[in-house]
C-alpha cells in the first residue's frame, strides 16, 4: 500500500481513541430479531471495550417517521437489557446539518446533479447482491451548464459526489473489519459516484450516516453484514468531509432456513411476538449470543452478564449467515 492509500485505513490502526458505538435503527415496523441481534452486538462490543453508547434513530425516509414506531424500538431494546448514554437523535431533525456537509462538497467542485431515473439506473448495470445499491456509470458527469439547466427545468436532480478515478490511489480504501477482516475496494469499481441527495430532496442514507458517526464522535460500527459494502464509501466520504472514519465491525445476518433474509414478513421473530411468547428477554439474549459462540445453547443470562464474554475473536469465527429454524 502506498502513503495516500494507507491514510484511508480507519481507526483499526488508531486502537487509542475511547469507544464510542451507536444503535441507529430504522423505525420502518416492529424491531426484528435480526437487528435485535445486530443491537446486541453493537452493544456488547461496545460495552466490553468500556465504551459508550448514542442512540440515533434514523428516519429520514419519510415513510419512517413515526416517532411511536421509534419509541416502540426503544422500549424492545431497553426489554433487551441494552441501554445507552445519549440520545436518542433523530435524522428528520438533523436536516441543516446534512445541507451543510452537502454545500461543503459542492463548494468544494466534489458534487454534480444526476437526471438518470431509477429505471435508467438498473438497467445499465446490474445491482450489487447484498446491499441493493450499484456501480454507478457516471452518465452525468460531464453534463454542461446549459444542458443541466435544460434538465433540471423538466425535473429535479439528484447530488452525486465524485469518487476518485480508478487509477487514483485516493479512491482504494483498506480497512481490517473486526468481524469479517481485510477488506478492499476501489470506489470507482465498487460503487461509482454514489449519491448524497436523492432527486425527492430526500438526504440519502450514506451521507447522514456519515455526518453523523462523524459529529456524534463514534468510533465503532457494528452492524449487519449487509452494510458491510458501504463501509469504504463511508470511510472515505468521512476522510472527504474531515471526520475519523470509525472502525467496522459487521455481524452476520438472519436468515431463513432457504437461505432468505429474513424480513418483516417473518412476524413470528419480530420483538412484539417474541416479547408475549417468550416473556423472558434472556431466553432471546442468550438465544441470540449462542450462535456466535458467546454462550451455550440453553443457558440463561441476561445481556450484562455476556459483556465479559463477548470476543471479537469468538464472533468473527462465525462468518456465515445464522439460519433460522
Ligand atoms: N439504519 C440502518 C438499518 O436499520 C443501519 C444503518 C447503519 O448501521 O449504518 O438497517
């Protein structure tokens, strides 16, 4: 690696600062046992580091903001025995601050608008399997004033920023992920100019995210591994806007036993049946903590008393997807 390649590498290298993790859910229905998982986790490697916790609930889609839906998750967290230290923020409130990192980039020549429709998108390129996003083209790049003055009276654009060429050490992040290891990934190949603003004038979740973890001072991300394909554009997009990318920590998924991730359709794993059925939050802690070797099957303990358990080592031995029975 050369010098500018290595000065992407997030804060693996930098094991100083005080951790400090989120939980940042997504209030779109009833919390499933897949991110109860991902929260536990969260929670537990942040805990056992000594570190703190920031809730942050992330609604901006405006399909996500019903702040009842968000309370809802909290209380099935705080059932879950995992608390935190600040918070909880929401992003339906933080739109200035978005604005402004978005301004930033765009007065620093980094940004440009993109006309392309989501039909136009997905069929020039195919989308990436695991996180539903794809490798942007850059059709709009090279769009002159007059020919986006032209599209834009028709209709509103989306902010793309623009990745280092390919050939441009800047735009290959390395970083070591505690969970799934060595990662690589040269942006313009990965992803392309990826989007900050949608054309809906909705702020896009890879820009918030970024702005967040980096004003909110956290350190540590631990999440599914569903994410785990958008962990270098957030290293970088942090470097970009001068904040320390947080190190990574990604977290297998639940799937069902066809191999299917499981979703909201699941509703006999979400937390509001688990929480009548079950009624003991250990039997899904301990449930949950078993299938990364934190505990054994059919012990009962309460999310505290796996915090000096928990191991890095022991949950980056489980790499595969959880199935489900
Ligand atoms: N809000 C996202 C979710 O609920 C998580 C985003 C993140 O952890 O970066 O899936």
């Amino acid at each position: 690696m050369d010098a500018k390649t290595q000065s992407l590498a997030c804060a693996t290298d930098a094991p100083t600062r005080a951790v400090v993790g989120r939980f940042a859910p997504t209030p779109s229905g009833r919390m499933h046992l897949g991110n109860a998982f991902s929260c536990l986790m969260a929670w537990l490697a942040a805990r056992s580091a000594g570190g703190r916790m920031v809730m942050r609930v992330e609604d901006l889609d405006p399909r996500a903001q019903d702040r009842d839906v968000a309370r809802q998750l909290m209380d099935d967290l705080r059932w879950l025995g995992l608390d935190w230290d600040e918070g909880p923020y929401y992003q339906s409130d933080r739109g200035e601050l978005y604005e402004a990192a978005i301004r930033s980039l765009e007065d620093r020549g980094l940004t440009y608008p993109c006309f392309c429709t989501r039909a136009e998108l997905h069929a020039a390129t195919a989308p990436h399997a695991s996180d539903g996003t794809y490798l942007y083209q850059g059709t709009c790049r090279g769009l002159g004033p007059q020919e986006v003055a032209r599209r834009s009276a028709l209709r509103p654009p989306a902010t793309r920023i623009m990745v280092p060429e390919a050939d441009d050490p800047a735009g290959m992040v390395a970083f070591r992920d505690l969970g799934y290891g060595a990662q690589r990934e040269v942006l313009a190949q990965g992803c392309g100019d990826f989007l900050l603003r949608r054309s809906d004038g909705v702020v896009a979740y890879q820009l918030a995210v970024v702005v967040d973890d980096g004003e909110m001072g956290v350190t540590q991300v631990v999440r599914g591994r569903d994410l785990l394909g958008s962990a270098a554009r957030q290293a970088w997009l942090a470097r970009t806007l001068g904040y320390e990318p947080p190190e990574f920590g990604h977290v297998p998924l639940l799937v069902a036993p066809d191999g299917r991730r499981l979703s909201k359709r699941d509703r006999d794993l979400d937390l509001g049946v688990l929480r009548e059925q079950l009624g003991d939050a250990r039997r899904v802690v301990s449930m949950l903590a078993s299938h990364v070797g934190l505990c054994q099957q059919g012990e009962l303990l309460h999310a505290d008393q796996l915090v000096e358990r928990f191991s890095w080592d022991a949950v980056a031995a489980h790499r595969a997807d959880i199935v489900m029975g």
